[in-house]
C-alpha cells in the first residue's frame, strides 16, 4: 500500500509539474510572439522626455504609464506631493494572497546631446554592433523580422528605469493573453525623481503611508550581474560622509622664506590618513569592522556569485585588490573608509611656490547593516583625537592656534543606512525557487550590493522584506551618454517577470 501511494503520488507530481511548465510554455511563447510591440511600447515611452525639472513632460509619463494600466483592470492613482505625484497602481486579485509592493522610477538623467552618438537622446535608436566594434543605427522596419537578441535600443533611459517598466507591462499582458492571473495582490510605485533623491516619494511616507503597506517589496531597478544570468539583490550598502582639514599658518606662506619653519597642513593630512589604513586596505581606526562575521555559510553564499579576479582587476587596470575582503563579493560586507578628494587653499591655475594654510580631505564611508553611519563618523572622529589632534567643527580662533599644536576641523554628516534581507528568509526562498523554476537553475543572489539607492529610507520605514530585482544588462551606460538596453534582457526580464508574478509567496 505505501509503495501504491509514492507511485500515485509521484505522478501526481509529474502531472502537476507538466502543467504548471505547461503553463509557463506558453505564456514565454507569448513573449516571442508579442516581442515586436512589446518593443515598438518600449520604443513610444523613451521617446518621452523624462526629466523632473519639466513638470509637463514628467506627467506624460505618468498618463502614459497610468493608460496600460487602467487598461489591465488596475485601479490608479495620484499621490500629491510636494513636488510631483507618485503614480500608484492596484489590483487585489484574491483577498486571501499576499500584497507585493513594486517599485519602478520614470525619471531620467540629463543629457548632453553633443556626447551623444546620435541627433536626440529621447529619440530612441534600434543599434546592432559592427565587426570593429561599432554600434551602427538600423531601420525600426528590422523588426519585422527575426529580431536578434544583441540588438540594442540606445535612448535616455532605455534601460534606467523604463526597461524595467516595460518588462513588467508585457509579463502581465502575457498573462491576461492566456487567461491566467497573478498570483499575488499588487501594489506599483512609479517614483518621479529617484535621479534627484526620490524627494517626492520620501515626503509622502507619512501622509500615504497606508497606500503603501504590502508584505513584500520589490525593487525593479538597476543591472544584473555581469554575466547577464538572473540576479536577485537581497541589500546594498548605506553611504555617509566626513571632511577633514589640517591647518597651516593663518595665510599662505612663501615656501622659500618659511619652507622648514611653518608646518605644512598638507603633510599632518597625509600622515592622519595613513594612520587609518594600513598597506593593504584594511582599517585601522578601533571597532571599525566591529559586528561583522563572515560565517562558513556566508563564505559559501557569496561563492556563488560568479567572479574572475584576474579578468576583474584588467578591467580595472589594477596589479591586485586590497585586502579587506577574500574576494570582491566578500569586500562588499565591510564598511568602506575612501578619500574621495583631497585638496588645498591653492584653488586658482597653475602652481605657486606656497605653503598652504589648510588642506582637506573628503571621505565617503559605505555602510552594512552592521555599522550604522552616526557609530563609523563617531569612530573616525575618535581615531583623529587619539593621534593627539584637537578636533573641531569649525575654523580654528587665534586662541586656539597657540594653545593646540595639531588642530582638524571635522564635519560629518549620514546619507542613509543599509539595508538587507536574509536570502533564505522565508520570502527569500521563494523568490529564489521561483526564478529557478523559470529558468532550470539557481538565479545569481548578491547579498549586498555596494552602490546605495535612494530609497533605501523607504526600505527602512516599510520594515517588510525587501529585494532588488535587477534586469538591464551590466553596460548599458546608466547615467552616461548613449545609454541602451540589450533586446536579450528585455527578453530575460519577462520571464523573470513573469516567474515572480505567475507563483505564491
């Protein structure tokens, strides 16, 4: 009897699993069979304009993102803020599943049409590269064809952010196609200047914060690891920020009258900062790393991550990392301590024969969840007093030039904490079985990403479990000129679309 009942179940199970692949067939049958107008949409939003400062073209976007989705049976919205409104849209499909919050943002940056490799950055161009390399325009008419997936589509925000938009757009299109609906209840954000801070996204917490409660959130922005297989982002680390200065005499000095006699601020500068590192990278300031354990589990989860530490530092240019971290995903699950720029009194052309009568230096500090940024700024703070300054947040009196041999003045301010969800939470091992029943093996999962992304805040206040879902390919130039997306990630990013929305939590 127990042998009858593992057979009857085990084909339940195959039955089960031809289904539901069955399913999944057909609806990525849908996306090759929808790809031409799934782009010609893509195409129709980049040419959009999307820059904040101009409030007209800003609420095109939103109308036009705010039409396909009244046109999927959501409920839409404005949200009023101080500035420009967040568009939200809503569809409970069943009271009983879990609400999923999404974020996607449809502003862009500026552009410098002149850098440009073609006449209007928000004329969107169909490029396929040349033997040499180049990126050569070809007609829209292409595809009508077999539409190559190395092809790319070269516009402002192409890939950042309104890839994502309608990579998402066309996976619940391709459901309704086949009659199918998520299976969960969604919630979409469309933030109007995550360029420029999220601002308006950030002052209506507040005021809408009930219009965002959700049990998941999910970050659709930003590219996927370089090798372009699925990638699920489970944190990035916070950033904050100091400056330091070291004084010389009162006014520049002539280096020939009082070289070997007044102090040189630019030398007491470079000593106070070799004193926090040492030769290798690592940080010397007390309690810096304080927190941080890199568990054999760990170890093992960022292993994962495909990673050639030779092909990485020739793509930098660089003989060998430091050694903060055994390899480059490690490095990422330690707060940074990085001068970022250095300079002196001496601000005009050319060079003068002075001894200066200041020199500062301006540090950033990524943060983990570990390290909160008040607690590092702290620290730096404390490392400076101990190497026998007098630390102040001001220019130094008369006074106290005379009473204090070594004076800094130290200003520091927060940005943002960290953020980060544990992978194999419970939402964490869903999602992540989810895209591996989509795609036949495990997606590329970074535990903490290095960058910071404006809504970390966001993230904060909703304390729900939160994970980046990026999409665009890896060199699509986000920010910069001839910025593009890759047709194969606009491909890819349905099927993870459609692998996240198409499976319970």
């Amino acid at each position: 009897m127990c042998n009858f009942f593992k057979t009857i179940l085990s084909a339940f199970f195959v039955f089960l699993t031809t289904v539901i692949y069955g399913q999944k067939t057909e609806e990525y049958l849908q996306i090759d069979k929808n790809i031409k107008n799934t782009l010609m949409m893509h195409k129709e939003l980049v040419s959009i304009p999307n820059l904040p400062k101009n409030k007209g073209l800003m609420l095109k976007n939103i109308n036009w993102v705010a039409k396909q989705y009244q046109g999927l049976d959501f409920k839409t919205a404005l949200l009023e803020t101080s500035t420009l409104p967040i568009l939200i849209a809503e569809k409970i499909v069943d009271p009983e599943y879990k609400t999923v919050l999404f974020y996607f943002h449809l502003d862009g940056q500026p552009v410098n049409p002149e850098a440009w490799d073609q006449q209007d950055p928000f004329e969107p161009v169909l490029k396929q590269q040349s033997q040499n390399g180049d990126w050569q325009a070809i007609d829209w008419s292409k595809l009508d064809g077999t539409i190559d997936d190395e092809w790319r589509i070269f516009g402002r925000a192409a890939a950042d952010d309104k890839a994502p938009i309608i990579m998402f757009l066309a996976a619940l299109k391709a459901l309704q196609n086949q009659n199918q609906s998520p299976k969960i209840n969604l919630k979409i954000i469309f933030d109007p200047e995550e360029e420029y801070g999220s601002k308006a996204l950030l002052s209506s917490l507040d005021q809408h914060q009930d219009r965002y409660a959700s049990d998941y959130f999910i970050v659709m922005d930003g590219p996927a690891h370089n090798s372009n297989q699925p990638t699920l982002t489970f944190g990035c680390r916070g950033i904050a920020s100091c400056s330091i200065t070291t004084f010389g005499s009162k006014l520049p000095q002539h280096s020939g009258h009082y070289g070997n006699y007044v102090p040189n601020p630019v030398f007491r500068l470079a000593n106070l900062l070799s004193s926090m590192k040492d030769s290798e990278g690592r940080v010397l300031i007390k309690d810096y790393y304080e927190g941080i354990e890199i568990t054999p589990e760990i170890s093992s989860l960022l292993g994962t991550v495909p990673y050639d530490a030779s092909e990485l530092n020739i793509e930098l240019g660089i003989h060998s990392s430091e050694k903060v971290g055994a390899s480059y995903q490690e490095s990422l699950q330690y707060p940074s301590l990085n001068v970022r720029q250095i300079g002196t009194s001496w601000k005009g052309k050319g060079l003068k024969t002075v001894i200066p009568e200041y020199a500062t230096a301006n540090i950033d500090v990524r943060l983990v969840p570990e390290t909160a940024g008040v607690n590092q700024l702290q620290k730096i703070k404390k490392h400076i007093e101990e190497q026998g300054f007098y630390v102040i947040d001001r220019d130094p009196t008369d006074e106290e030039r005379q009473t204090h041999p070594k004076i800094v003045k130290f200003t520091g301010a927060l940005s943002v904490n960290s953020f980060r969800t544990n992978h194999d939470s419970d939402f964490g091992r869903k999602i992540r079985n989810h895209i591996r029943e989509g795609f036949g093996k495990d997606p590329v999962v970074i535990r903490l990403m290095g960058g910071t992304v404006p809504i970390v805040p966001l993230i904060n206040k909703l304390r729900v479990p939160t994970v980046i879902v990026p999409m665009v390919n890896m060199d699509n130039n986000q920010h910069s000129p001839n910025e593009n997306i890759r047709i194969g990630n606009i491909r890819q990013g349905i099927k993870i679309c459609l692998s996240i929305l198409g499976a319970s939590y």
